[in-house]
C-alpha cells in the first residue's frame, strides 16, 4: 500500500505546472466576467456597493475593476501570480461576507459557495504560485 501510496505521489507531481495553469485560466476567465459589466456599468455599480455599505463606493468600484482586469492579465501570463492575490483575496473576501454569507451557501439562493470555490483556488496560486507554465517561472526562477 506504501510503495502505491508512493507512486500516486511521483505521479501526481507531473500535474502539478499544468493544475496551476488550469487554475490560473478559469480564474482569468472568472474575473473577466466579472471584470467587464464592472467596466460596462461603472455608477450603477458604485450606487449599488453605496446601497450595500461599501465605503467610497465609486473608487471602490474602480480599484475592484482595476485589480479584476489585472488579475486577467496576470494569470493568463502566470506574471506576479502571488501578488495579484492579495488584492483578490480581499475582494472575495467582501464578497462573500457584504453580499453573499447572509444567503447561506448555496449557489441557488446567490450563497457564497461560488466566491468560496475562488477563495480556495486564489489561496492555491498564492501558496504555490504561477507554476513551471508562468512567467514568474521564467522571470524569477528560483523564487518561484
């Protein structure tokens, strides 16, 4: 059981570069379709983090965009993968607590299961960053 236990393990870490890049493409393409009706729909969008109690709800909007547009950029290119998270990981964050915990977390009734899943896959690229498949690879080679 040890030496398959053992095996499974070797084999596995040849998934790990393309896991993260996978990881690295839904989030951009995430984020994109966040990013965009943000872009699309600037005040309705301040008016309605006003209405939920969102501090300076137009620069608010703005740097929510901002960093959602970056992070497409960014993990499609694996560039300064831990960074982009730190921004993310707030955004999710006030997500899921000012708009989606009160909802219980069901996908059904707008819960925090979906921002929950980006949590986690966020904290993945933040702990084990971009990947052999990145630009940090590349860039900062043994920092990565």
């Amino acid at each position: 059981m040890k030496n398959i236990y053992h095996l499974l393990s070797t084999f596995s870490l040849n998934f790990q570069s393309a896991t993260l890049l996978l990881i690295r493409l839904v989030l951009a393409y995430g984020f994109y379709e966040t990013a965009v009706p943000k872009w699309q729909n600037i005040e309705p969008t301040a008016q309605w983090f006003a209405s939920i109690g969102i501090p300076f709800p137009v620069l608010s909007i703005y740097l929510v965009a901002i960093f959602e547009t970056l992070a497409v950029l960014l993990f499609v290119l694996g560039l300064f993968t831990r960074a982009i998270c730190v921004p993310l990981i707030v955004i999710i964050l006030v997500a899921i607590f000012g708009v989606h915990f009160e909802n219980g977390y069901s996908l059904a009734n707008n819960g925090f299961e979906v921002p929950l899943y980006y949590l986690c896959m966020i904290f993945v690229l933040f702990s084990f960053g971009g990947g052999n498949i990145s630009l940090d690879k590349i860039i900062f080679k043994n920092d990565q």
